[in-house]
C-alpha cells in the first residue's frame, strides 16, 4: 500500500534536515513504525528551498511557501493583515500527488492548507486526522485571560517588532483560520479522531462523515522510563507542560500557586514551554496583579525531550491546565510515565482520566479548585501514587504502538473498500 502524508511538521525526516525538538513529535515516532508496513511519503510545509530526499525508507517532500525575500515581506504585512495562499500551494500538492500516485492520503490537521486538495475531486481516497480544532478553540481564546489585554505588544527591537504578534492579533489569525477549517471540515468524509470531544464536534462540523478511532504513539522516551514514588513532601514539586498561548492556563498556575502559599505548602512549580519574559507571562502578572506571584514558579522554557522526561520523574505531581485541549500530549506523557495527575475537564480530557480513578479532573479556569487538587494528593500521598499506577496501566494500552499502528492499517484498508 502506498500512502501519502500531510503533515505540518516534517516527522523523522527533522533527523536528516538536522532540526530539533519539532512540534507534533508524536508523528516522527508513528512514521518510523508504520514505514515498515506500507510504502510511506510524506508531504511537510518547510520555511526553506529544499528537494524531495529520502531517509529510513521513506520519501519525503518539502513544500517552500515563497522565497525568502517573500517570506520577510509578508512578516511585515501580517503585522496588519494575514491572508491565506491555499490555491497557489494546492498546485504544489498536486505536483506531489501525481508522482507519488498513492493508494491513499492521510492529511495530519484540518486547520492547515492541506485540505485545499479536496477541492479536485481527486479519485484518491482521503482520511484526515484531528489534531485540535481552531473553531472551538477560538470560542474558548478568552476564558483565561481578558481580551483587552491580549493587543499588548512587546517591542524589545526593531526585530521584535516584524516578528512579535499580539495576541489580539494571533487571534484574527486564527479567526481566518477557523473559517478556512470550517470550510474543508465539512467536505471530509473519513476523519480520524481520538476522544469524545472529537468525536462529537465532527458530528456536527461535517455532518455524514465515517468516523474512525485511533490514538497517538508518544515519544519513544516516555515508553522506556517509570515515575518513582518520592516520599519527602518538605518541598513538593509540580509539573506542567504548556504553551505561551493564551488558552493554556499559564494565569491558573499563577494564581494556584499563590494560593498553595498562602495555604503553606512549600512548593516548587515547574513550569516547561514558557520563560520568564514571554509575553504571556507578562500579561498573566499584569491581569492578576499580586506581587511575587510566580516566586514558586521555575520556567524552564522548551526543554528536550530528555531534560523534560528528567524533570518530570524528579516530580511530585503533574497538572494540566488549559482551558480547552483535544488529547493533549504532554498528559499522556505524565500518565505513561505514572505520575499522579490533575487536569483540567477540558476538551477530551474526560476520555484520558477518569476522576477519582486514575486521577483528578476539576474545572478548567478554577485555581482553587486546582490548588485543592493539589493539597488532597499531598494529604494522601498513598492515594495519588495508586491514581498514578493506574493511569500508567491505562496510558500503556491506549499508547501501546502496535496497536495503534494495526488499527491505523485498517482504517486505511476502510477507507480504500469505500
């Protein structure tokens, strides 16, 4: 079988381009597995002028936008206006679809540009899988933090200044985004999905459609380490891999921990995704406004796969505290490695812990509630490390990479007898 990925990261091919820490590492460990069982090719947007190379037995294609002196150009207008160039990559695409002439074609995203071929009528069966999704997530941008914050800039430099976005501007981005996403949703008719939340927004996004479910392989490293139980509560150490965006919940880790100190739990909040000048944590202390807020709060910024595994087995507790998320990653990967977790009942979260099973869910949006969570597993320490024994047995099933890796063949094999 041979079959055609989208994807907006270049997977394993990141290896041969000799980029690290890529976004959606999730996809570079699924292509090396599933490279063994059918001829892969792999199609990724790539800021530079690159040819098509092949490495590890799989076919890889990278798609330049523009040039580079285009590229500066629009970095500037998009200062003040964002538009889409769907039709001119779609020629793009096609060039690609039609030397490669796959069996089949898995888009990785329905809010990119990829979808643009089903605008062809190609007689090629398409399956595209959610990743998150722009329209709700648009719904829920302001949850968190006002809106009226989100247009403060940061012009550290001229640089800055072409390169740094508001947030108020990110969003009428996304905007466009979501229309563009609404648009090819709706034409999809086999879509991959993993939670119930999901499942039940591409019921109503793309009414008719088959829907198939199949998880995500995690990063090798989260398979091959465990968590230990570490018993000296004196300083209690709490982890959270999140984003600078500004749904992730960066003002609910603020405001938990403030409450954590006034309730008198030493603590140490490490915070992975985020350093201590990015604009988010600007605007989270400026909304807040409690001096010292962040006194227990270690930002780490983006970490390697390793540092991160490293920071999270010398951890206490995991917390996941965005205001919407599909499956989020950075859960799955605390769960594998058994911590004890809390999240936020946000998006598909619900279909990743059980509460009061495997761990704790409580109300996207309520540092109280969260800093609560956090003082019932130190009272009962016992309870929270059987919470996180559980949810590794749970991790290690949905995770488990053969399965996923067979169920992803069939629904190609679906997806072909239709």
């Amino acid at each position: 079988m041979k079959v055609l990925w989208f994807c907006n990261t270049p997977a394993s091919g990141a290896e041969y381009l000799g980029i690290k820490d890529i976004r959606g590492g999730w996809l570079k460990s699924l292509d090396k597995l599933l490279g063994h069982h059918v001829n892969l090719h792999v199609v990724f947007e790539y800021p530079k002028k690159s040819f098509e190379f092949e490495y590890n037995g799989i076919s890889y294609y990278p798609i330049c936008p523009s040039s580079n002196l285009i590229a500066i150009f629009k970095i500037v207008k998009n200062l003040f206006y964002q538009e889409f160039i769907d039709d001119q990559l779609k020629e793009k695409y096609l060039k690609v679809i039609q030397k490669v002439k796959p069996d089949i074609i898995h888009i990785h995203g329905t809010e990119n540009s990829f979808s643009v071929i089903l605008k062809s009528n190609l007689r090629i069966p398409i399956v595209v899988s959610i990743q998150g999704n722009s329209i709700v997530y648009n719904y829920k941008y302001f949850h968190g933090l006002p809106k009226e914050l989100s247009n403060k800039l940061n012009y550290s430099s001229f640089f800055s200044f072409l390169t740094t976005k508001s947030y108020g501007n990110i969003y009428k981005i996304s905007q466009k985004s979501a229309s563009r996403e609404q648009k090819y949703i709706e034409l999809h008719k086999n879509i991959i999905g993993r939670t119930d939340w999901d499942r039940r927004i591409t019921s109503i996004l793309s009414p008719g459609r088959s829907y198939f479910h199949n998880d995500e392989v995690l990063r090798d490293s989260f398979y091959e380490k465990q968590w230990r139980p570490k018993r000296d509560l004196d300083l209690v150490i709490i982890h959270s891999t999140i984003g600078s965006n500004y749904f992730k919940g960066l003002e609910s880790i603020l405001l938990a921990s403030y409450l954590l100190t006034k309730y008198g739990l030493k603590h140490q909040w490490k915070v992975a995704g985020v350093v201590k000048n990015d604009l988010i944590v600007k605007i989270s202390k400026k909304y807040l406004n409690i001096p010292s807020i962040d006194r227990s709060i270690i930002y780490l910024g983006n970490i390697s796969e390793l540092d991160l595994v490293e920071n999270l087995l010398n951890s206490h507790i995991y917390v996941m505290p965005s205001h919407i998320e599909n499956s989020p990653n950075n859960l799955c990967e605390a769960m594998i490695l058994g911590m004890p977790c809390i999240s936020t009942n946000a998006g598909g979260s619900s279909s990743l812990i059980t509460d009061k099973v495997d761990g704790l869910l409580i109300q996207n949006g309520d540092p109280w509630s969260m800093a609560g969570a956090i003082v019932e597993f130190c009272e009962d320490f016992d309870k929270a490390i059987d919470y996180g024994k559980k949810a590794r047995i749970r991790a290690l099933q949905r995770h488990s990479k053969e399965k996923i890796v067979r169920d992803l063949l069939e629904i190609y094999k679906n997806c072909l007898k239709q």
